[in-house]
C-alpha cells in the first residue's frame, strides 16, 4: 500500500513540476524534476512513518497504600478492661419485691447474684447493709464460704424481720471485699422490699367462771395491775366474774364477764426490762408454768425474764426484742 502510494506521488510531482519549470534544456529540466521527485518522496515517507507508527508512553503507577482513618478532633480512644469487683443481679429467691409479711415476723432474704468482675469472690467478702430500712439485719456478714470465680453465681441470704407498723419497707445492700471496697450491681445497690401487714384478729383464747390454770393467774395479776383487788389463786370464780365485768365497764366493752379476744386485748399491758409490777409477774408465770423457763415469779423484769423472753419470741417466730407487746401476749397467752 505504501510503495503504491509513493508511485501515484512521484507521477503527480513529475507532472506538476513540468508544468511550472523554467524553460532550459531538456537535460537540465529533467534534472531539476528528478531532483525535486526525490525530496518529496523523502519527505512523504518520513510523514507516513510519523503517521502510522505512534510512540506507546508507559507509566507504571503503584497502587496508593491503604490508610486508617484518624479518631474526630478531641476524641481519645482507649482499651477498656474488665472490673475487679462487679455483681449482677439474677434473680430473687426468696421474698420477690412488695411480699405482704406480718408485722414483727421473721423471714430470710435470698438473692441470686453473679460474679461479673475479674475477681473471685472468696470468704473475706462481706454482705452489708448500705442504707433504708434495716429491719433488724446485721449491719455485715459473710457473703461465701467457699469461692465464687467470675461467672459464676452464688445465693446470697440475710435474716431480717417485718417492721412493727404497717407500711412498705427497703432496705439497700452492697458487698465489700477484704480490701475495703464496696461494690454492688453497675446500677447501684440491690435490695429487699416488703409490705409489712397487720396480723389478722388475735386468736385469744376464752376464759369465764369456773375455768382455772395458769391463763387464769395471769388475768387475776392483769386486773390487779388495772387497779382491781382480787386475790391470785388461779381461779375464775365469783370475785374475779365481778371484776372482769367491772373491767369491762370500764372499758366499754361488752359486759359479759367473759375474757375473750377484745378483753384480753384491752387488758394486756406491754412490759420490757426495768418494768415492775402485777403485768410482770402475769409473764413470768406464763413462762415459768406454762413453758418451762426456770425464772422467779417476782414482778421485777431483769435479765432473767428478758432473756426467757427472747428465747420465748425466737422459738416462735418473733422478733427477739425482749419486749411483750401484743404480739408476743398473745403467743404467750394461746399456745
């Protein structure tokens, strides 16, 4: 293709070029034509090279290396580790929240809790009561015996007792390891909440003329501490009919000489240690003669008859306070 083309090139240069010579000589013309031939050839060829041959630029550009995005302005990151002491809570065992106990009744609380720190539990960690309402708990105890690695769960029990007054109770515990620290769940303490209830009508026992026994002795020695003069015999005869209905009418209570629940629950009187009187010696018979406690029927409430009592309230399921108060009357009076 290309040799045609120079061809069809040289006839058009010779034709063009005879036409525009100056007049000579022939010899000399055709030495100008072929002179001219030449150099326009030269030059055609080198147009052509330039034309189909076209120099190929390589640049080899390595691939940009990946980079890692830098934190915002001001923001700090840092490796976070895990706690040595942290608790969670599982569950409650015993007494889920608002459970309706008994005012001045004895009962346990168990939680369930988990070891979620770095560090085992071990029988130099303490349960203590932190704040809210104590409920005759210990102010720390021991959380474990054994060891509870992380992970792991343990139940956790406290023996409290219900308020004397009606209402909702709660009171917030922590731990705290040999150390010192205390600790808890992430969102704070966890805790015990109750409804304390009023005790259903007391189941007093009835009493009237021609009863006798130790139930006896004790409304004799009630009524002489209410101001009356009978003698203490034991014996609910004809003196002490009178005086009940004389307590009774005095009382506005029905008058029928016969002490049932509502008498009884006007005549008791609450006693404690450092009392004295006729209402002590009602206590220390009852406990002397009824349930066996080896104490002396003196009407002085020292720590012999407080000590019976305690012992008395916590073989029935009281608050050992060592007072008699209604509740304890009323053990005391129907067992």
């Amino acid at each position: 293709m290309k040799h045609r083309f120079l061809a069809l090139l040289l006839i058009g240069v010779l034709s063009l070029s005879a036409c525009n010579l100056p007049s000579g000589t022939p010899e000399s013309n055709e030495g100008i034509i072929f002179t001219l031939a030449a150099q326009t050839i030269t030059a055609a060829a080198q147009n052509s090279n330039q034309a189909t041959v076209t120099p190929q630029s390589i640049t080899d550009t390595p691939p940009a290396a990946a980079t890692t995005q830098a934190p915002p302005p001001g923001v700090t990151i840092t490796a976070t580790s895990l706690p040595c002491n942290m608790a969670s809570f599982v569950s409650d065992v015993t007494i889920p929240d608002n459970t309706n106990i008994t005012v001045n009744k004895a009962f346990t609380k168990t939680w369930r809790l988990k070891n979620v720190g770095s560090c085992t539990w071990t029988s130099g960690y303490q349960l203590v009561f932190d704040s809210g309402d104590k409920m005759g708990g210990p102010d720390s105890q021991q959380l474990t015996n054994g060891a509870v690695a992380p992970g792991q769960t343990v139940d956790v029990s406290v023996n409290l007792t219900a308020p004397a007054s009606p209402g909702t109770y709660k009171g917030n515990w922590k731990i705290k390891e040999p150390g010192g620290l205390i600790f808890a769940l992430s969102t704070g303490p966890f805790w015990v909440q109750i409804k304390a209830t009023a005790e259903a009508a007391a189941d007093y026992p009835t009493y009237k003329k021609g009863d006798t026994g130790v139930e006896v002795f004790a409304i004799q020695h009630l009524l002489r501490a209410r101001g009356f003069d009978l003698a203490v015999d034991g014996i609910f005869g004809n003196e002490t009919q009178s005086k009940v209905e004389d307590f009774q009418t005095q009382n506005n209570l029905k008058e029928d000489a016969i002490v049932g629940p509502e008498t009884w629950k006007a005549l008791i009187i609450q006693a404690q240690q450092g009392k004295t009187g006729q209402e002590v010696r009602a206590i220390q018979r009852l406990l002397r003669d009824k349930f066996g406690y080896n104490i002396t029927v003196d009407g002085i409430f020292g720590p012999d008859t407080a000590n019976a009592v305690k012992d008395f309230q916590s073989d029935h399921n009281l608050a050992a306070d060592g007072i008699v108060g209604p509740l304890t009357w009323q053990k005391l009076i129907n067992e």
